[in-house]
C-alpha cells in the first residue's frame, strides 16, 4: 500500500470511528435511553456528526487525492495504482465531494428541516391531516433540490439524490426497470385476485413474547448470525446498525398476536447484519469507506434474500418447522407445514407498505417512486401529493385509502429527507432473486442442502460474491461480476410466477 | 453571568459532553456489547478521552480563569464576583491545573499501566499468585509517585493523591478520623463476638431472577428514582454512571442464593443516582462541572444512606416488608420482619471487604489506607505487601487470608492506579450517619413518615442540603453548612453502637 493511501486510510478510520461512536448513540437511543435523556442525546450526536463531517472536509483529504491523480472525471485515479487502490480512491472521491460540495449553512438547515420535519410529520399522521404537514413538506422539497443544484450542478435533481443512495443508477435506468416490473407485478396480482384466498389465521393467534423471542434466537443461530458479533433487541421499529467493525446489532418487534411478523423481521435485519459482516475487501481496508455495503438496494437485497426467498421458503422449512412448531407452543398446535407456509405467503394488496406480501410490494415502491420524482421536478406541487397518492394507489393497486394518515402519511422518509431512497426497496428484490438464480447454477443441489438444514454454503458464496468487496464494487459492477448480467427484472418475476402459481393454483 | 464565565461554561460544556459520551460507550460495554467489539470500543474510548484531555487543557480556559483572578493560590478569582461564580471558578482551576499539569507521556503510560495492570491482576488473583501481578505494581506506584510530584511538587505524595478524590484532606486528616474510627470499631467487634451469632440463612434461599427483578423495581419506587431519567440493568460488578444530565442509570445483579446482595446493591446504586439526579446548583451551570459531585465521599455518604441507614433500618421494613415477602415468594416464606431484619444486620468478619458488614467495613478500609500510604511513601516495598496485608488482617479483624486472591490480591484498585481513592468508602459512612443525625434533628417525626412509606421528605432534605449544590462546595464546606459542624465520627459509632446494643444484647 503506499504512503499517501495509508494516511488517506487513517484519516478515513477517524471518519468511520466517529460514525460507530454515533451509531453507538442511537442505538442506545432506540433501544434502552431512558425518555428524558432525549435532549441531551440529540446533542450529543450532533456533536459527533459535526465533528466527522469537520474530519471528512480535511483539505489533506482532498490534496492526497489530487496526489494520486482522483479526480471528479477520474475518481479511480492513476492508472498505475492496484484495483483495490483505485476502486478505494473512487469511493473517497465520492464521499469527500459530497461532504465538500454542501455548504455548512445549507447542511445545519437540512438537518433542522428534518428533525422539525419529523417531528410535524409525527403529529399530523397522528392526526391524519395532511395540512399540518404540507409546510414542512414543502421547506424539505425546496432545501432537497437546493441539495441537488450544489452536488450535481446542471443535473437533474432526482438523479443527483437517487446516486446517493444507488451509485451509478438514474431515473432513467430505474424508471425501465420499474415500468417492466410493474406491468409483470398488475398481472401477476390480477391472475390471484381470480382465486380463492389463502386462510392466514394460523399465524396470527395469540403468541407471547418469551416464545417469540426463543424463536428468534434459534433462526438467529440457523443464518449462522454470530452473536459474538452482534445481538438483538426489541424497538418500535425494527433496525440494523453497525456500532463497530465487530459489532452489528440486529432488532425486532414481537407482536403478540402476529408472530409471524417478528420472526421475518428478524430475518430481514439478520440478513442485513451478514452483509456488514461479511465485508472485508482487503488487509489494510478494515474500518474504512471500503468496508461498507456497495449501495442500499444491494444492502435490501440480503435482507430481503433470508428474508423471502430463504425465510419464505418450503426448502427452508421442510426440515425446520417441527422445531418452529416446538418452539411457537400452542400458537401452532395442530397446523401443518403446508398450511404454515400459505399462510406465510399470503398475497392480499393493502394500504401500508411495510405490511405488503412480495407480489404487493413493489407498487408501493414504483408509486412512491412516481411521486417523488414528480415533486422534485416540480411537476407536483406538494399541495397536490394527497390526491396524487390516492389516484396512484388505485391505479396501481386498486385501493382507497379512507385516510392520509394510511395514505402520503404513512411512511417517514420524505419528512426526513429521504428523497431518492425508495427505489432501493424495489432493487433489493429484483438483486435476490438474480443472485440467487445465479448460486442454484453455480451450486447444484443447494436446495437440498438448505433443506437437510444447512445454509453454511449459501452464506459463503453471498460472502465471496456479495459482501466481501465491500463498497469496491458498484451495484451494476456487483451484479454483473456476481451473475455475469446486468440488472434484469425477470428473475424476480418468474420466480413469482413459478412460485405463485403453485401456490393459487394459476 | 458575566461574558467570561458565559465563554467558560461553553469550553467546559463541551468536555462535559464527551465524557457524558464516553459514559455511554462504557455503559453499553458492561451491559450488552458484544464480546468482539472490545476491541475497537477501547479505541472509541481513547479517542473521545483524548479529544475530551485536549479540549480541557485548551489555552484559552486558562486566560479566562486567569482574567477573572483565578490562581493556584487564589482559584476563587476575584472577590467581586457573585459566590457561585466562584465557586465554579474553583472547580474549573482545580480541574484545568489537573489536567495541564500532567504531562502527555506520562498520561499516555498511566493509562498503559492501568489497562496492562488490570490484565496483570486479573491473571495474578485467578491463580492467588501475587509475584505475577508485582511488577506491574511496582511499575504503577513509581508512576503514581511521577504524578503527584507533577500534581503538587514538593508535597507528600499521598497528599496530592487524595485530594483528586476528597478535596480539602490530606493523610494527617483522615488519619486522624480513622485512628478514632478504629478503636470504636475494634471495641463493637469484641463485644459483638462475645455474643451468640444471628441465623441469615432466611435470606439465602433460592430466589429466581425474575422475582429479584421485581423486587429491584419496586424498590426503586419505593426510593422515588425516576426511570424517565435512569434505568436498571445487570451486570458483574454493579455500579451506576451518568450518560447524561437527565440519564443516570444503575445496575445491579441477581445472585440465585443471595437475593438480598441484589435487594441491597439496587438501594445503593439508586443512592449514588438520587444524588447525581438531583444536583442544581444554579441557572446556567447545568452539565458543567459544577454540576458534578462534591466528592467521591460525599457520593458515597448518599449510596450507605440508602443502602443501610434507610435499606437496613426497621422503620423503613415494617410498613414494606408485607410487599416484599410477597415479592421474594418461596424465598421469605414463613420469615417474620425480625429475623429478616436480624439476618441483614448480621456482623461477622469476614476477609473480603465488599462483602463485609457495617461494623468490619470500615476496618477493611483502614488497612487499605494505611498500606498505600506506606506504598507511596516508600516505608513499605511492594514485595513486602502481602505480609503486611496479612499481618495487619490479624491485627484488624483477627483473620488470616488462607492466599492473596482473598488477601491483597482482592481488589481492582491499585492496579488502575486508584490511589487515594479507598478512604472515601468509609468516609461516606462517617458523613451520611453526621448528615443523617442532622435530619433528625430537623424533621421531628421523619422516622414515622417513612414508617408509613413516604421517603419524600428525606429526598427532599437531602436535595437541598447535599445534592443540589453539586461540586459548589468542598466536602468539608458541606457537611459543615448541612449539619452545622466539621466532620465527627461520633455520629456512625453512635449508631452502630445503638443499632447493634439492641440487636446482639450488648
């Protein structure tokens, strides 16, 4: 390694030690901090915050950059360099350009516009008017394009947001995929509508939480999540967070009367935490901006992948629910696997994203997608995003939210400043499902192991092929390196397809 | 306020801040991270205690103490300044003289020493083999002596030492007060052992976490710790911590054969948080250092007064202990209030110090202060320390430790370099029975209040006479305002001798 990438790999470390340190923060705040502490915490954070964004600024930054011949137009640098060397300076550049390019006024007013957002966000889902939220709305979207004009000057907002967030991606790439997947997700749902509904009453009697979370520790323990490394807590709203190099931390929710719920929530967030500690690009790169995931629709596709199509599986199942049935008692008694697995798979479209089935849930990504894109461009104006939203909601759905607070309400994102994050949602899946087609040609018979209860060769190839390179790879580099194509929508819905069919009888 | 103590509060507010910080990484290390982060969680801490070291000693608080007519000799500053402006000026040039004095090296090897120490005498009391924990000993007294020669040239080293813990004192002094201690604890002990010993097997039987947990809330109801600015957890070795102005938490552990060490260890810790919650010493000084503890003393006088003169007393068992048997189960069945009060006043000496009665704790203490003066000072070499431990265990408590892991090996203290730190333990008992005898005095009927389960006006007492005004006053300052004399350690021997006349018949 050379002498100016080993001092641009300590100054980095001081970065990322701060971010751990901040996630150590939050994550107490979710988890144990007492309420009144609030106040105080907030500082605190923001302390933190302030100081990593003072370090990542640093003109040596910048300056050993330049020296290694990185460039907006060149991030990789001189070509003479090693790949990890260059892969490394192309991840610096972005990060030190996007934390060089905002004013310091404009991120303290991102920053207010977000918490004061939430906070007006908070009060109006609660009393699902969307007037009182409109204000704050319109102060995000403004300061978001403001954002926009200082990242990618000339460039079209929405593009700007969605690369920080899926580099390398644009509304334009995005949009082919989601207007492909939409018509093959209206279909598929079209084709269930005709046929008798599944009965998912078996999951949803009465569990309680000691049996829930005993659960939870033996799937922990099935993914191989190594608790030496990480934990799991209960929060409103179940999150991963990575608080140190050795210590991503995985949370839940029990809900006593849908364990279910619970169980895959532990999975997904399982699934991101074997992401974050599978990353190891290289000797000398721990710690670093190398060792983060290569984007958040590749992070949603590890979630998503035990998730769905390990967690939702009968592969996964056929050798496991005895020991499910044990473990659940009586909120099990007398159902079978076949009747478990309906149930869990239950296709139904409902108003709340983050309660839809697989086939559902891609339209409420392409609507918000739709929509935030519209607001940035100006084509909405966010006194129109109620009716919008519930025009788009039948279109694609064919619902009527009764509410605002179970329609534009219902998610946070916006009111944090999340603009361009959505789609990741959507990628996720379409990524799981091309790498998995990928791992069943590359491991023959795979399935069969799983089922005999072992995922240890799963997770070794989604080691060697996903999470080890870290951030070195971008998510079109990722896919195609790992798949040997490009992104491709259609191994997501044929495998809805096949696995659909079979179960409504299509 | 004047512009200077404004600017000062700020600079001091920040080193707040990272230590509050710091609290929160530790806290978080001794309750729930995950055995693999150790490592980096150390690199964490050190940042943000450097980081927190270099903002202390920054410049520009010493040109404001100095402009405001702080010194050395003179650390109140000049005379027309309102009396809490001083006093804050005093606690800010003993902490900016502290932390200037010491020079970076000599820091960096304390901390070396400490951690290594630590892991030294870890090793050392697992195998009772003092000779493999002596050369680290060594090493740390000859750097405690380097200290306290940068802390106070030309002063007795243990001088210097104590008064980072009890400002205000010195050996003479609290060698004085515990010569008087001595003899009246030596003379309690005879008598007691010529009596006939009292039965606590009836608070050693099989009590299940669960209940103990209980218990552990309720108490802390009982003790008015408010959990919207504090929480319980356990741990191996109980202690409370201050994550924030509104975020002191304790904790405490469940021992299955013991329930009344967690029962006790809960009042103690709920002690040291009523404290720390309850400082106030004026408008603008919150989260500054004036905002802190008088002393380590002090702290302790308010965890013993919770712990034995309220937790071990019969006027606060006869209205409770209905609840408590309920609470304790299988535990308590069949136990009258008289002999579970007896059995949590049993007195017998014992080798271990933090499992020593009211009586025999104070003796531990001695030894321990009169051996590290002797260390310090040079009359005794470490290799002599065993012997001399043993030796003055007879003398002492009439018992011979069988190896040094129950002998001198038995406490972490010297080997964290916390010299000058051990008299607090007993002084906190001299000045919470002073304070306590003070109350009494001013609140005819209190006994019977908390009788009848009401220990708000005791809070309340002690929030104005000792909490609220945080580090304002020295300790001797404040146990001279609160009870209207100096230090006497009349007060606890008058106690021990009543409460234990009546309870072994003397």
């Amino acid at each position: 390694m050379r002498k100016e990438i080993e001092r641009l790999v300590e100054l980095d470390r001081e970065v990322k030690l701060l971010a751990h340190m901040g996630a150590v923060l939050g994550w107490d705040q979710e988890t144990y901090m007492p309420p009144m502490a609030i106040g105080e915490r907030a500082e605190q954070i923001a302390y933190l915050e302030g100081l990593a964004h003072e370090k990542a600024v640093s003109p040596e930054i910048g300056s050993l950059l330049g020296a290694l011949g990185s460039s907006a137009e060149n991030p990789l640098g001189d070509p003479s360099l090693e790949p990890l060397e260059r892969a490394y300076l192309r991840v610096l550049r972005r990060a030190y350009d996007r934390e060089t390019k905002l004013p310091g006024e404009l991120v303290t007013e991102l920053a207010r516009a977000a918490s004061l957002g939430q906070a007006a966000w908070v009060e109006a889902r609660a009393a699902s008017d969307f007037a009182r939220f409109r204000p704050s709305l319109e102060r995000m979207v403004s300061l978001q394009r403001s954002k926009a004009a200082c990242l990618g000057p000339g460039r079209k907002p929405y593009d700007v947001l969605l690369d920080l967030y899926e580099p390398g991606n644009d509304e334009a790439s995005v949009g082919a995929v989601f207007s492909a997947l939409r018509a093959e997700l209206a279909s598929l749902l079209d084709r269930i509508r005709g046929r008798p509904q599944v009965d998912d009453s078996v999951v949803k009697r009465p569990c309680p939480e000691g049996r829930q979370a005993a659960i939870s520790e033996w799937l922990m323990g099935e993914l191989a999540y190594d608790r030496g490394r990480g934990r799991l807590d209960t929060v409103a709203h179940p999150f991963t967070s990575t608080l140190g190099s050795d210590d991503v931390r995985i949370t839940t929710r029990f809900l006593p009367e849908a364990f279910a719920s619970g169980m895959f929530s532990t999975m997904h967030e399982a699934g991101h935490a074997l992401y974050e500690l599978g990353i190891a690009p290289g000797p000398g790169y721990s710690r670093t901006s190398l060792s983060e995931a290569s984007s958040m629709a590749i992070h949603e596709s590890q979630s998503r992948l035990w998730e769905n199509l390990v967690g939702r599986s009968s592969a996964f199942w056929s050798s496991r629910y005895t020991r499910l049935a044990e473990l659940a008692g009586p909120a099990l008694e007398g159902v079978g696997l076949e009747a478990f697995l309906r149930a869990i798979n239950k296709v139904e479209p409902s108003l709340i994203r983050v309660e839809a089935d697989e086939v559902s849930y891609g339209l409420h990504v392409i609507l918000r997608f739709e929509l935030e894109s519209a607001l940035l461009s100006g084509s909405l104006q966010v006194a129109e995003l109620p009716g919008a939203w519930n025009a788009k909601m039948r279109e694609l759905l064919d619902l009527a939210p009764p509410d605002d607070a179970r329609g534009c309400l219902q998610d946070v994102h916006w009111s944090a400043g999340l603009f361009g994050y959505f789609p990741s949602y959507a990628l996720g899946n379409l990524y799981a499902s091309q790498l998995w087609d990928a791992m069943l040609a590359e491991l023959p018979g795979i399935e069969a192991r799983i089922e005999g209860a072992d995922t240890a060769e799963l997770l070794a190839w989604l080691r060697s092929k996903v999470h080890a390179s870290g951030a070195a790879c971008l998510p079109g580099e990722l896919v195609e390196r790992a798949t040997g194509s490009p992104l491709d929508p259609g191994h997501f819905t044929r495998y809805l397809r096949a696995k659909y069919a079979a179960l409504y009888g299509l």
